[in-house]
C-alpha cells in the first residue's frame, strides 16, 4: 500500500516537472524543445490547458500558425485569460482568420486585470483593416486602465502618424519616451516625424541617447550621421555613418540616405 502511494504521488510531481522544462525551454527560445515535450504530456492529458497553451505557443514561435490555432483554443476554451486569448488571435490573424482573431481580441481586452498586449494587438488588426479610427479607441481605452505601458503610447503615434495627425504622433511618442527614454519604436516614431519636419537637431538628441546606451546599434548611428549632414556637421556625420557601416548597415543603404539629404558635402569614403 504505501509503495502504491508513493507512485501515485510521484506522478503529478514528474507531469509538473515536465510542464516546467517546457515553459523553460520556451522561455530560453526552444521552441521545439517546448514542443516536444508539451506534445508528450498531451498524449496523456489530451485536454489539458496549460500544455496545450505551451505547445500551441511553441508553434506560434516557429511560425506555424495554422497548427497553433488548435491548442491553443482548447486552452483559451478551458481556461479564458487575456494572455491565451491574445496568442489565439495572434495565431488566428496570421493564419488568415482577421475575423476570428478580433472576436478574441474583444474578448480579451474585457478581461480583468486589463492585459496591455491585448489592446495593442485589437488596434494593430484594425489599423491593418482600414479602420483607423477605431484602432485609436481601442488604444485609448487601453491608456485608460493602463496608462504607464509605452508600447501602447508608441503605437498610438504610429496610427495618428498613418492618418497624418502629426500634433497627435508627437504627443504620444513623448509620453512613450518619457515613461521608457529608449524605447525602440518611439524613438523610431519620433525621429522619423523630427526629420521630416526639418527638426534634425531634435532627431540628433534622441540618436545620441541610443548610441550613448547601444553602442553597437548601427541604424541609430546611420541617423545620426544623416541629421549631422543636414545640420552642416560633415566631419562628425561621416565619422557617424562610417561607422554605421562598420556595425553592420550595408554601404548602400548609407549611400542612399546621404543622396536623399539636403546636404551637399560629399567626402564620404566606404573606407
């Protein structure tokens, strides 16, 4: 009787384990590994929600959306959260079911407590529709109940950006930069509206808090060179540029952005 016991209770610790090395692997960026061994669990527990939200994520992360569809709805189906919900859409919008992926977004933005990710992927689906107006609703509803997430003030520049209200773009990329300074996409948004609004030495500020904190990355120090060229800085441009070639851009790409400037300085050297 005891040994009986003892197997019995040995059982759910090595399924809990197995669920572990699962999450984990998928947290380490192995999603076949997460795969593996969510599918095995699966082969005994066929409607169990948490392997099947890890292995229907494991897909999704190897880009097979299609057969993430499946999992990960029993999971959605068995144990509704925001989260799964969120990846369902995900798997849903990519596999080509829009419409099925903003019944689960709507769903999941009603959830409590609210889930960030969630608003940010119903008006990236919408704008992708040609309902802008829309998207920016749903982002502001988002703001609302979570107004300290950046990647929603980033994405809400983006739209305004797409529907050419620049004053609205502005406004949201700096509230994104003020809670997050180094935020790729509102440093990107920014930027890009400083540019083309001739404020190239506002543009330069924010390429040189990047570089300043990613030395290494390459499309920051390519703008900055550009805003330098543009604001008259030649020797300190090409050094900038130079050394964008350097990290990584392609000497054609530099090449095409120097003749896209205003500038008129060309003593610029691949080497």
């Amino acid at each position: 009787m005891k040994a009986r016991s003892g197997s019995s209770d040995q059982r759910p610790r090595g399924q809990a384990e197995t669920l572990q090395q699962a999450a984990f692997a998928l947290q380490s960026g192995r999603p076949l590994d997460a795969e593996r061994m969510a599918g095995e669990f699966l082969k005994t527990n066929a409607s169990h929600p948490d392997a099947a939200m890890l292995l229907g994520c494991a897909l999704l992360m190897q880009e097979r959306f299609a057969e993430a569809v499946p999992p990960l709805e029993t999971a959605a189906r068995a144990n509704p959260n925001p989260q799964v919900e969120t990846q369902l859409a995900i798997a849903l919008r990519r596999a080509g079911d829009s419409d099925a992926a903003l019944v689960w977004l709507q769903r999941a933005i009603k959830r409590t407590p609210p889930f960030p990710p969630a608003f940010h992927e119903l008006s990236s689906l919408l704008n992708a529709l040609a309902r802008p107006g829309e998207a920016v609703e749903v982002l502001k509803q988002g703001i609302a109940v979570a107004p300290t997430t950046p990647e929603l003030w980033s994405q809400l520049g983006v739209i305004c950006s797409g529907m050419n209200d620049r004053t609205g773009a502005a406004e949201a990329y700096s509230r994104a930069l003020v809670i997050n300074p180094l935020h790729p996409g509102a440093v990107k948004g920014m930027t890009s509206l400083l540019m083309r609004e001739g404020d190239y030495a506002g543009a330069a500020t924010l390429f040189k808090r990047v570089v300043a904190a990613y030395p290494e990355e390459a499309s920051a120090r390519m703008g900055l060179g550009i805003c330098l060229l543009e604001l008259g800085d030649e020797d300190a441009a090409f050094d900038s540029l130079r050394a964008s070639i350097a990290k990584g851009v392609r000497f054609e790409t530099v090449l095409k952005a120097i003749l896209s400037s205003n500038a008129k300085g060309w003593n610029f050297s691949e080497n």
